[in-house]
C-alpha cells in the first residue's frame, strides 16, 4: 500500500513538473516584455528630461551672453538714468 501511494505521488510529481514548466514559461516571457516596455519608457522620459534641460540651460547661458552685452549694459543705464531724470521724487 505504501509503495502504491509512493509510486502515485512520484509518478504525479513528474506529471505536474512539465505543466508548471510550461504555465511559468508564458509568465516568464511577460515579464520580460514588461520588463523592456518599462525600461523604454524610462530611457524616454530620461531623454526628454535631458533635452528639457539643455534647451533651458541654452536659453539660460544666452540670456547670460546678453545680459553682459556692452551695448545691453549701456542700453540698460540710459534707460535707468532717464527714468532716474524724468521722476527724480521717486
């Protein structure tokens, strides 16, 4: 009788091994489709983020540029001292 039981759950045992191996295998490559799906996303938005900051470290650098501009610092001191002139209560 204990023999019977031993060769039925071994038996079974190697029944049910293919079928786990095969119902893990669907899974295995969801996760992997998954897996990249997300990675791709994620390296889109890090190459969105990055172009986001260089173009705003672009604009930053020449608003810089101009704002050091000879002719912008001149412009910017003419405009002050009439406004200074026209208004002198203020």
């Amino acid at each position: 009788m204990k023999t019977t039981i031993a060769t039925v759950v071994f038996v079974s045992s190697l029944l049910s091994c293919p079928v786990i191996a095969q119902e893990s295998a669907p899974k295995d490559v969801l996760e992997s489709s998954l897996s990249r799906s997300i990675h791709h996303d994620v390296s889109a938005v890090q190459q969105e983020v990055k172009n986001d900051n260089t173009l705003d470290l672009m604009q930053y650098v020449s608003e810089f540029k101009f704002a050091l501009n000879p002719s912008s610092i001149m412009a910017t001191i003419k405009e002050t001292a009439a406004d200074i002139l026209s208004y002198p209560e203020e």
